[in-house]
C-alpha cells in the first residue's frame, strides 16, 4: 500500500469508522465511492479527483433545496441551517459527525437568520432539522436524525428544549461529513450558499462574521456580563433565546471558576476537554430569568 493511501485511510478512519477495502486493490470504496483499478494500485491524484467530483454532486444538491413557498417568498430555513452546520464544523465545535441540538448551534442558526434574512419569515430552528432530511441525492438522504433511545422524532415537535431531548443528534451522510472537513470544501459550500440563496445580505453576513459581531457574541458578552453588553438592549423573546442563555450560562460558567467546584475546592476537567462540574444559579432562573455569571456558581 503507498503511503499516499495509507495516510487517507487513517484519516477516512479518524473522521468515521464505516470504511471496508480490498487489499487486493481491484476494488475499494471509501464513504459510498468505488475506486477500481486494474493495475492494483490507486494513486492519491485519483481520490482527489473522485472526491472532487462527489463534491459538485453535493453542491448541485445544496443549489436546488426545496423550499416551502409563503406569502414572504420561498422559506430561507434550509439553507440557514447548512451555513450553520458547516460553521460548526469550520469552528471545530463538530468533529465526529454529530450535531447535537444544543446552544451553539441553536444560536449559530438564529445568529446567521438574523444577519442573511431580511423577511418576515420565522426563525423556526426545528423545522429546517427536521425537513432537512427529505433532501435526497440519487434517492438517499444525506441528512438524517438520530433519536434518542425510546423517543420518536416527528415534524410536530416545535419545541428546541423538546427536540433537543427526543433527539440525541443530526448527522450528514458520511461521504459529504469527510468533504466537509476539508477547509477548501467548506468555503466552497458556504460561497455557493450565499450567493444562491442570500446575494443581498452575504456582504453583512461575511463582515460581521470576520469582526465576532452577532447575536451569539451579544448573548456571551451578556452571560459574562461584560460592560459593553449594558449599552446593548438584550431582550428573552422566544424559547430558542432562553434555551440559548441557559446552554451559554451551563457552558461558561464553568470556565469562569477554572472547572473548580464551589463546595469541595477540586478541580474537575478531562483531557478531551469536558467539564464535569455543573453550572447552578444562586436565585433561580424561573424567579428571575438572570443568566449571567454573577448569578452562577
């Protein structure tokens, strides 16, 4: 086996597990691509260029979404929500092809609705979720949901604190997930989305996100209750916003107090990164709706 080969199939391997392969070399699919040869060999050139094709077959689907008509123009959730998921990933929030239905990407959703659509439309995070999965290239789905065990997904849950406890995670097709970790790949999707779908709000969208400006910065900076946040008016209108503060609250928290608990002293973290000290408030959220640190511990 070239080293070439060797190194892509330990990093088809890291990204996810479903790989099978002939050693024999006359036949070998990586992520739903055949690669065929009859002088049993297969260069690294060849992969690309198959992969490369495989890309313009995604990005040809991600063109002709299917979009519900309203009285406002055709629906923007869809592709909303792939910037979204994409930018989860440039970001190194998703690495294993898991998108859990939590803070940062309810956030990132509503951050990039509020910077591409200038409608009337509903920042609806649940249905783009849920439909997203009737998207389909050659007959199968590349994007599909995985409930958590003894729950049942459906397009009545409208509910982000509902779904986030039905659903244990979305997840692209394995095939597109290992494009879209590549950084060309992934600029390449969000150019293409942006000029499709949001040509006259892509500039606004594009400077804000260079500058860290958005709803997702404004609601840290609120948490973190950082000055400039007082000059901002910082309004809880819907449940997505309180499921947002509560998940920003549960997530900084900790890392404001070093991961150290309140009661014992220790401090508590892994290798990989995870905290295992909770966050609490001191006056009870239901009591005041105050998520910011000085009301945590």
């Amino acid at each position: 086996m070239s080293n070439h080969l060797t190194y892509y199939f330990g990093l088809c391997l890291s990204i996810q597990p479903e790989v099978s392969y002939y050693l024999g070399f006359k036949k070998i699919s990586l992520f739903g691509i055949n690669f065929q040869t009859p002088h049993h060999f297969i260069s690294l050139g060849n992969i690309l260029t198959l992969l490369n094709s495989s890309l313009q077959k995604y990005l040809k689907a991600f063109n002709r979404l299917k979009q519900g008509v309203t009285k406002y123009g055709p629906a923007p959730h869809k592709p909303v929500l792939l910037l979204s998921l994409i930018e989860l990933i440039e970001k190194g929030l998703v690495t294993n092809n898991q998108f859990e239905v939590n803070a940062d990407l309810v956030a990132t959703f509503k951050e990039n609705w509020l910077l591409l659509v200038p409608t009337m439309h509903q920042p609806d995070f649940t249905q783009p979720f849920y439909y997203l999965q009737s998207e389909k290239i050659e007959g199968q789905a590349y994007w599909k949901l995985q409930p958590n065990l003894g729950m049942q997904i459906n397009a009545h849950i409208k509910s982000v604190t509902r779904l986030s406890e039905t659903c244990a995670f979305g997840y692209f097709e394995p095939q597109l997930f290992l494009l879209l970790s590549d950084s060309n790949n992934r600029a390449s999707a969000t150019a293409m989305l942006l000029d499709t779908y949001f040509p006259h709000s892509k500039a606004r969208f594009i400077a804000a996100k260079k500058h860290g400006e958005g709803y997702l910065h404004d609601q840290e900076d609120f948490v973190l209750n950082e000055p400039e946040a007082k000059y901002r008016s910082i309004i809880i209108n819907t449940e997505e916003d309180i499921f947002v503060r509560n998940g920003l609250f549960k997530k900084l928290v900790p890392k404001i107090y070093n991961n150290q608990c309140s009661f014992t002293g220790m401090q508590w973290s892994s290798t990989f990164g995870h905290s295992f000290v909770d966050a609490c408030h001191i006056v009870p959220f239901s009591q005041t709706h105050n998520d910011k640190v000085t009301n945590g511990i």
